[in-house]
C-alpha cells in the first residue's frame, strides 16, 4: 500500500532546493502515483504535511527542520514567528501580542531566505525580511537549516530561516483557490479586520518546453492590542521604603494593514535544461496608535504623612542585597500647605508611529544538467525601503480645583494605588483632596500642551547578488559522490537619514498652549482598560491628541499645534522639522565568497559532506562628524570549515554528526559614524563604532533521530556554539549629584561640553527632572557598541517527538485521528565579560552593584506540545508553548535602564506559557470552514526588576485574537 500526497505536497517537497538531485525524487515520487498497479490511498491535510516534512529531514544531509503546508496558504500558524514556534529549539518574543522576534538557540542572530535567496530587512539590522512583514498564507512551507554546509550564505548564529514558495513545473493539475477570513481583536473597540488570500498555478507542454507559472497572493488588516501597567519604585523615602517614582498606564495598539504577492515563472526547454524567475513584493503600513497616562512629579511625596504607603512588599534582589521594603498599597495626595505646591501630576501622552515598507525580491537564474556536470546560476536583488512617521504630543492637565501658583504647568492630582496581586493598578481619588471630576478631566480647557515629537525617519536597505553553483559527479571514485563548488557575490547598502522636529516640552504655564485653543484636535481616550484583567482601578477618563488625526496628517497637526504655541508665546522653543546631519549613515559593503564541498557515501551506513566557504568583505562607512561629511573603510576576511555527517546506525534510526564555523556581521547602526540626539535627560546617546569586528561562531551538533513508524519521530540532540568577539552595549552613565533645587533631589551637569565624571554632552538636552529647565543643555549617558574579548559558549539538548495513531484505525475507530506532536529544549549560557553597573537612581536604591549581563532574550527551557485530531473531515489542533524566564531589554515605552526605570538592569520576564487552537471542516472536496485562537487564555507578561520574582516593575496584558473564514478550491 502507497500513500499519495495531495496536489500541492509535490510542490511543496520539490522547493527545498533547486539541485537536480531532489528534483530526480520528485519525479520518481509522481512515476510511483502514476503506477496503476498500486493502490493510492490520498492523504491531505496535517498527516500529509507532517509526512512531506518527515521525509526531507530524514533524507538531508545536515541537520534542518520543516515545516509544510497543510494545504494552499494554510500553514499550522497565521504568523510566521507563532509558525517558527513549533521548531524544537525556536522561542519568539511578540509585540503587543504579535510574533514578531525569533530567537534559534537562544540567539537572535538569524538569516531570513525567500527560496534560498538572501533578504533585507527595514531597519538596520541583518536578519532579513520581518515575519510580520510576510503573511504565512503566501508561503508553502518553512525550512530551517541548524547545521550549514559549505554552499549554506554566512551570517547566522542560531540558523538559517528559509521561506519557501510553490514551484509551477511540480504541480501534478491545476492549482486555484480562494480564502476569506476575518479577525477579532478581545481587547479591541475597532470592527473585525478582513483577510484575503489566493493562489493560481499550473504549468502546460509546448512546443518550446514545458512552461509553468504560479501567483500566490494575500491582504491582510489586523489589529494587536495588549495593555500595559509600569510602577516605577526606584527612589529610598526617609522611612526606608521604596516609593514611588512614577506610574504609567499605557496602552499599545497595532494595525497592519499588509500586501503580499509572489509570483514565480519556470520554463524548462529540454529534460536537461532549466530557467526561473521570481518575483515577492510585500508592502505593509503599520501603525501603532498608543496612549500614555503618567503620573508623574510623585517621587516629591515620598517623605510627606499624606503619601506614606498603607502596605508595603519584601523584595528579594538576590546577589547579597538586603530584603527590601517597596511601597505596594497607598495614596498619593497633594500637601499644599506643608509640602510641594503642584504635585502629583497627570500627562496625557499620544504616540502614534508607523513604518511604511515596501519590499520586493527579484530572482532571475537557470540550471542545466550534463551526463556528469551540473551547472546553476543566479542574479538576485532584494530591496527594502521604509519610513517611519511618528507624531508623539504631551499634554498636561491643570487641576481647576487647586490653588497653583500658575507658573508651572503641574497640576496637584490625587491618586490612589494598588500594585499587588500582579496588577500595577493606579487611578485617580475621587475622594481625595482637591479631587477632579470626570467632567473637568474631559474639558479641553484643563489641558495645555507639554511637548510634541514629529519624526520622519527613512531606511533604504539593498543587497544585489549573483551566484554560479557547479557539481560533478564521480562515478569511479570510491566514496566520494561528487564534488561542489561556487562562487558568490554580493553588494549591501544601507542608508538612513534623520528628520525630526519638536515643540517644547515646557515646564511654564507662560509658555504652554491651552487646550482650549486646539479643542478641535482632543478627543476622550478609550475607557476599556480593565478589559485586560477585570480590573476597577485605572484612569477611564482623559483626553488625547486625536491619533487618527496624528496618523493620517501628522503635519496638519503639527502646524495647530505649532501656531497655538506661539500664539501663547512668540518666543517659545520649537525646533523646526528638518533632517538631522549629524544621524545621517550609510553603509556599504562587498562580499565575495567561495566554496568547495566534497559528499561522500560508503555503502549504506555513512553519507554526508565537508567543505570550506571562504568570505571577503570591504565595508565602507559613512556620515558626520562635527559636521563634517566623511567616510571610513575596513575589510576583513574569514575561513570557514563545515562537516556534516550521517550514519545509519540501525533499520529507521540515524545520527547525525555537525561541525561549523559561521561569523555574524555587526548591524548596520553599530558601524554608523554619526550619531542621533534627543531632547530628553532621560535618553542615552547611542554612538556608533566602524571598527566593530564580526562575531565569530563555532558550532557543534550531535543527534539521534529513530522514525519508529510511518510520519513518526522520536529524536535528541546535543549541541553546542562558542562565540568569540560577540557584540555587547558599553554603557557610561552620567554622574547624578545631590542637589536642593530639583524635585528628586538629584542633577546632572549642565556646564559642558566636556562631562568630566563620565557620560556625553547632549547640547539640545532640556532638563525636567534632573536639572534647571531653564538651561538647555546636559551630559546625559552614552552608549557605544564593542566587541566581548571574552569567549561565550550556549550549549543545550532538544528532544522532539511525533506520532499518529492513523495506522491503528481497525482497531479505534474514530480514536485513531489523534496525533501528538512535542519538542523541549534545555539550554545553558556561560562565558562573557559584559556587565551592568547601577548608576543614577539604580545606584541610589542598590548601591554600588554590577551583574553579568549574560544572553538577552535566552531561555534555558522551553517546550510545545501539540495534540491535533484529523478525521472525517474534522481537523482540530491545540499547542501550548511554554518558555522560562529571561532577561531582556523590551519594555514598556517611556522606560530606560540607564539608571532609573528599571534599576539600572535589562527586566526578566516571567515565565510564560501561551494556547493557541484551530479547528477546521471541510464541507465537501473543494469547501472549508475553520476558526482559529490566538492566546486562547490572554496570558499576561510579567517583567521583574533586576532578578526573577523581585520587584515587579511592568506587566503586560495582550489581546485573544480569534481568527474565522472559509476557503475554496476550485
């Protein structure tokens, strides 16, 4: 008995590679369904899928996982990063609940492929295209490549990510169909956003040759929201507690809105001859409407009788600090009489970024096959360019029920908190002193302008490559197989420019616009934000800056604003909107690599490969220093050593043996000569370093992998990567002085332009907390990437396991359409020199303490489970993913480690475990009705200061996305 692949499978497994050898297995696959004499049984769906990819592991010859289509556009996920997620030894990290990072062996150092072609991403980094960029309903199946071979491009630590789309001249009949769903966001108040998605294939026998052509294409508009609640608690009252510094409910808001269209022509005039071209376009505009409430001005309370904490936490940093004191429950009320005149204060914060990208992959190339040679050959360009505008406005509320002096903009608000229970809430207290009603919180003469942000910021990325590949086959020479060898070139260029502008941020009423005279631009906040966890304390009422306004004409409302200002004050401090020389960069590079890879075969016990790649890159930077146009250049070139080794160890059971040397480029802001500044005291100065060397990775696998039965695996495998001159942030903070004029009671030096005790003179730097507002200029902290002398080694075992009780169906009927599909991996991080240091506020609640910063973003355990049911029509799928702790820099906006916010450290966020389910039914052959869940159980994220379970500083709280449509193949 054979089992037959559905129509699609046979493109799916055909586009791993375009080598004649894996093509010989297609065709030998369709001879075997054309064998009248054998009886087909047709298996679709996740059987089939699993099946497809079982078999290309199994027969690789170095370590790859797989992941392909259930059917047309219907990966196991409708994010890539979520689809990645199923890969044993793969973590994501999202972004307002969306997979957006992809982290392989604990690294985010990763190369993105389409079709084995190198990709460019829209900002500045080097994995390639982002997975929120391409929608998973254009892609057939996903490859990821953990051990490389000579031929595999450098540049990865973890491994290479390949996207694979359909190949026509494999496709067995016509290929159409058609898929319409909508999606719906929990913590939404927007109406269901559609998703369209279609695809068209065939090929057809002329004259000519055989021709084939497929479009696969997909619109997209989808909504991610999450909550998210910050408390601030780094400052020491007289009574030894902890209090608060800030408060902060924040709100993140994402729209996709996403075009993606591959299209691939084959044509191949003789059995021996082949040509195609490739054609992906994404475009995507994603638009982030967030909202800000601060409360802010509260650290003034801490020593007052009015804003003692009614209860207080133990906190347990570790690393030999004492058990600390936190204030947990309390109020925070105003003391006109005996203390500060105008704190507390409420801002009301609108930011609305956005990035603008279009992306396009062009792939012209051919192969032809002699009696011994086989030649390809390949021109590739990928291009990315993108935008990002953003127009973030402050404004301020003035309190009508309090007695201010009326010359700062502060405002004496009362409030109340509880932060136990995991919930960081705060609200205003109504029954507190001085209290404001909704009405007055709603009342556009309440308010006046604090500060806007206009950006406008562009990134154009570029990579050309061509690429000859050559094999020839030995057939008289004992165990070598044949012999490989190329050439590839390459020219990268990266180019970004700076364009900003802002109106204050003031701190006087003389120069703060009233509300009253921009009425037209306010509009109330939403009022949803206990949706997230059933919560009763936050601010329900409060106005904005109208973020579809700010979005949509981001220079009409800068320009009221803008004339509302001077109208309060013809002399008030606004930087026009321009482009900032100073941020100006660009980077080019040429690469040129070669390569020889000899594979080998004795008997039917050993295969496998070992070759060399060697690389040449010249790098040119380029920018301005002290306004001063000019460019520097280096080079620097590597040797490449990998082997991979598979043995047949016994009948179904393989071990796989891997050895490689790989180098990871720097980002292309971490080579910039330029440099960006901010207005802000609180933003670090990020500098950039040319002489910023590759990193150089070493890596070793070792693998056992037994198919106990038909699309069954059970395997473990140990692995193991050095790392030598990995990249890590040097930090130099700016000395904090004691001072009796500033509300914290701490002041940086406001002198320059020579910081004498450390950090960067930021001449546009406007002080609010830590200085006089009435000087501008201060030395702020700095940052400058650099390379760890010191040798990093991640090593780990991932165990994986699937089986399907399908074979058993005599037996359970019904039952027998259960399957399980599960992956752990338990990985450790040792070695490296970075450390953080506390400095600023950090050093004044920890003191002098610095800790190994260790991997961001790693790990040490993490696992799915999957159970899925396909029968009768019915297919349902359940995974839960689970990941430990880990330390990171992603936190909620506004917050710095630089000394405040989070204690001087990267945040550990908590474990984690997230369910997602689908279930889907097929009305007949050609009709599909499915539903899809995204966080079925709206997990929060929990993010701790300085160590695990410490001090609770922010928490997330993302949407359940339910996903429902239908589909039609024709």
């Amino acid at each position: 008995m054979k089992n037959n692949l559905s129509k699609i499978t046979l493109a799916i497994l055909s586009a791993t590679t375009l080598n004649l050898a894996f093509v010989a297995q297609a065709q030998e696959a369709e001879a075997a369904v054309d064998d009248e004499n054998i009886e087909i049984i047709e298996v679709k769906g996740i059987r089939a899928s699993l099946a497809t990819a079982l078999a290309e592991k199994q027969s690789a010859s170095n370590l790859v996982e797989v992941i392909n289509a259930i059917d047309i556009g219907k990966l196991p996920d409708q994010n890539l990063a979520e689809v990645l997620e199923n890969v044993t030894g793969v973590q994501i990290t999202r972004t307002a609940g969306i997979g957006t990072g992809v982290q392989i062996r604990g690294s985010n150092a990763n190369r993105v492929e389409i079709n084995g072609v190198s990709t460019v991403g829209a900002g500045s980094g080097r994995n390639g295209i982002s997975f929120e960029d391409v929608n998973a309903s254009i892609i057939a199946g996903v490859e990821v490549t953990k051990a490389p071979d000579a031929k595999t491009i450098e540049g990865s630590v973890g491994g290479t990510v390949n996207l694979r789309t359909i190949r026509p001249l494999q496709l067995s009949e016509t290929l159409a169909s058609i898929r319409v769903q909508g999606e719906d966001s929990s913590l939404s108040t927007e109406d269901i956003k559609p998703r369209f998605s279609g695809a068209f294939g065939d090929n057809w026998d002329t004259e000519y040759g055989k021709v084939g052509f497929v479009m696969s294409g997909s619109y997209t508009e989808q909504e991610a929201v999450s909550f998210r609640p910050r408390a601030d608690r780094d400052n020491i009252a007289d009574a030894g507690h902890q209090g608060i510094q800030f408060l902060v409910q924040e709100q993140e808001n994402d729209d996709y809105e996403t075009l993606n269209l591959a299209t691939t022509f084959e044509w191949a005039p003789t059995e021996n001859m082949k040509f195609h071209a490739d054609i992906i376009i994404n475009d995507q505009e994603r638009s982030r409407d967030q909202y800000r409430l601060q409360a802010s001005g509260v650290s003034a309370l801490k020593n007052y009788d009015t804003s003692i904490p009614s209860q207080t936490e133990q906190v347990d940093y570790g690393f030999g600090l004492p058990i600390y004191n936190a204030a947990l429950v309390g109020v925070l009320h105003p003391d006109i009489i005996n203390g500060d005149d105008d704190d507390p204060n409420l801002r009301f914060t609108t930011e609305t970024g956005s990035r603008v990208t279009d992306t396009s992959v062009f792939v012209l190339g051919g192969e032809w096959q002699g009696d011994k040679l086989f030649v390809s050959a390949e021109f590739s360009s990928s291009q990315s360019d993108s935008s990002s505008p953003t127009l973030n406005t402050t404004v301020n509320f003035i309190n009508p029920n309090c007695p201010l002096d009326a010359s700062s903009n502060d405002n004496c608000v009362p409030y109340k908190y509880d932060l136990s229970g995991g919930s960081l809430a705060f609200g205003i207290d109504f029954d507190g002193p001085y209290a404001p009603t909704p009405d007055q919180l709603l009342d556009p003469n309440n308010v006046v302008l604090d500060q806007v942000d206009y950006g406008r910021d562009t990134n154009e990325n570029s990579e050309e490559a061509v690429r000859v590949d050559f094999s020839y086959f030995l057939d008289d020479v004992p165990v070598i197989t044949s012999v490989d060898w190329g050439l590839r070139y390459s020219e990268s260029s990266h180019e970004f420019r700076d364009v900003s502008g802002k109106i204050g941020g003031f701190s006087r009423m003389s120069d703060s616009a009233s509300g009253a005279d921009f009425a037209d631009l306010l509009v109330k906040g939403p009022s949803n934000y206990g949706d997230g966890d059933d919560r009763s304390l936050f601010i329900r009422n409060f106005l904005l800056v109208d973020p579809d306004k700010s979005f949509t004409d981001a220079l009409g409302v800068w320009e009221t604003l803008k004339a509302a200002t001077i109208a309060k004050n013809p002399d008030a401090s606004i930087r026009e909107i321009a482009e900032n020389d100073q941020g100006y960069r660009k980077v080019e590079e040429e690469t040129t690599a070669i390569y020889a890879q000899a594979n080998f075969e004795y008997g039917d016990f050993i295969r496998g490969n070992i070759g060399v790649r060697y690389i040449e890159t010249d790098i040119t930077s380029t920018g301005f220093q002290d306004g001063i146009k000019g460019s520097t250049g280096g080079s620097y070139d590597f040797l490449l050593p990998r082997l991979n080794l598979v043995i047949d160890a016994a009948d179904d059971v393989l071990v796989r043996v891997g050895y490689g040397t790989d180098i990871r480029r720097p980002d292309f802001d971490q080579l910039g000569v330029g440099y960006s500044l901010d207005t802000s005291e609180n933003a670090a100065v990020s500098l950039g370093n040319p002489g910023l060397e590759p990193e150089e990775v070493d890596s070793f696998d070792l693998s056992v992998e037994w198919y106990f039965a038909p699309s069954a695996i059970a395997s473990v495998g140990y692995f193991k990567k050095e790392r030598t001159n990995i990249f890590g942030t040097d930090f130099e903070g700016a000395q904090l002085y004691a001072s009796d004029t500033t509300t914290g009671g701490l002041a940086r030096d406001q002198v320059g332009p020579v910081c004498e005790d450390g950090g960067f003179w930021n001449p546009i730097a406007e002080a609010n907390q830590l200085g006089d507002p009435s000087i501008t200029g201060m030395c702020v902290d700095q940052t400058m990437p650099g390379n760890d002398p010191d040798t990093t080694e991640v090593d780990g075992f991932e165990f994986a396991f699937q089986y399907s009780l399908a074979d058993f169906e005599d037996e359970l009927g019904w039952a027998s359409g259960f399957g399980v599909i599960a992956n752990y991996t338990m990985q450790d991080f040792s070695g490296g020199s970075v450390e953080d240091c506390t400095s600023g506020r950090g050093e004044t609640v920890l003191g002098e303490l610095c800790i190994d910063r260790g991997l961001l973003d790693f790990s040490e355990n993490a696992y799915n489970f999957t159970l899925y049911y396909e029968k009768y029509g019915l297919s349902a799928r359940m995974r839960y993913t689970w990941r430990e702790a880990f330390r990171t820099q992603d936190y909620a906006g506004g917050a710095n480690s630089s000394g405040s916010s989070t204690l001087s450290f990267p945040v550990v966020t908590d474990d984690r475990g997230q369910l997602n389910a689908s279930i889907s039914y097929d009305i007949n052959d050609k009709f599909n009705i499915g539903i899809e869940a995204v966080n079925l159980t709206e997990e929060s994220i929990d993010q701790y200061c300085v160590a695990e379970d410490a001090l609770l500083c922010f928490v997330g709280l993302p949407d359940r996305r339910i996903t429902f449509g239908a589909s039609y193949r024709f």
